[in-house]
C-alpha cells in the first residue's frame, strides 16, 4: 500500500538539511512519496515575519522537482491563513490512505500547544526526527503516540543561510544550486531587501 510523508515548515530557503533528511525518513519509514507543504503563516511562528509565498513556494519547487520521490503542494498556501497541521492532513486522507506527518524533535515537545493535535494522532502516524545527540525531555503528551526516528546531523538551518546572505557570505555549499540562483535572480535576504 502506498505510503506518503507529509513535511512541512517555512522553507525560508529550504536547504540540503531538508533534503538529506527527507530522503533519510522515506528510506527508514519505507515511504512511497514525501509531500513538502511550504506553510503560510505557521501558527507558533505567527510574529515571526517570513519572505512571501511565493518566493518560497518557488524555491521548494525548484529545489525538489528532480526528485521523482518528492514533490511539493501549495494546499496551506492557497487555503491562506494561519497553517494548521490538521486541515493539511484532512485534505491529503481524501487522496491518500496511509499518510504520515513529519516533525522534528522541537515540535514534539510543544505537540500540545498544536491546534487540534489529539486528532491529529487519530488520523496519522507522527514521525519524530530525533538526532542522535538530543537528550528525551519529558514532553506533555505520551511519547508511545509518537515514532522516533534517528535523523542524520545535518546542521544546517535557514537563519543562517539568510544571516550568511544578508553579509555577502557563500551559501552555495548549503542549498541547491537552483535554490541559489533563485535566491540570487530575486535579491532575496540581502541589505536592499530585508525583512
């Protein structure tokens, strides 16, 4: 039976992170597809002021298009609004059967804080990213609900990518050469075009 992965964040750029760990859960968790879901407004991030929607719906495209394995879905961009996890799951179940949702280890322990995640674990298996270095925090809901996953250590994060961009600092060795030249073609995350 075919099995989905459904990723989503801010993408605010997506990086090689991203990609080296997505292939890494489709391969431990025998997926048949991984889905990226670029949020709109993520709903714990909501003061954080991210680039538009576009520009990073445009560059997760670029970056996976590739990839046979992988695709990306502008569902919470075009649904507007904060992007709940659980809206995205409902409309992917009509498609596919057998979804599971991808977090890391920081969103695990603020599960409770999400909107409506007791039937979020209802409808789907929620895969935890877990690096091999971080210590398991009490969390508040069960831990059982959860599949934890040894993630590779990629430290690599999107801060950085736009703080090194923002100072003229290569980024060519962290995204892929598309992201870059996209990122380069439309000014993003330099002086003339903070945000």
């Amino acid at each position: 039976m075919k099995k989905i992965g459904i990723y989503g964040g801010n993408f605010d750029p997506i990086h090689l992170g991203h990609l080296i760990t997505a292939r890494s859960v489709k391969e431990l968790r025998n997926l048949s597809e991984i889905i990226f879901v670029p949020a709109n407004t993520s709903p714990l991030k909501q003061e954080v002021e991210s680039t538009s929607t576009i520009h990073r719906f445009a560059m997760t495209k670029l970056a996976v298009e590739k990839y046979s394995d992988f695709r990306v879905s502008d569902f919470e961009i075009k649904k507007n609004g904060v992007s709940f996890s659980i809206d995205t799951i409902k409309h992917f179940k009509k498609i596919y059967k057998n979804i599971e949702l991808i977090i890391g280890y920081d969103n695990f322990l603020v599960f409770d804080k999400w909107y409506k995640w007791e039937e979020i674990l209802e409808l789907v298996d929620v895969i935890v990213l877990r690096r091999f270095f971080e210590r398991p925090i009490e969390p508040k809901i069960k831990a059982d609900k959860f599949i934890f996953v040894d993630s590779p250590t990629i430290e690599i994060n999107s801060t950085t990518i736009r703080e090194r961009s923002l100072n003229n600092l290569p980024i060519d060795l962290l995204v892929t050469p598309e992201v870059l030249n996209y990122i380069k073609e439309n000014n993003l995350y330099s002086r003339q075009n903070e945000f």
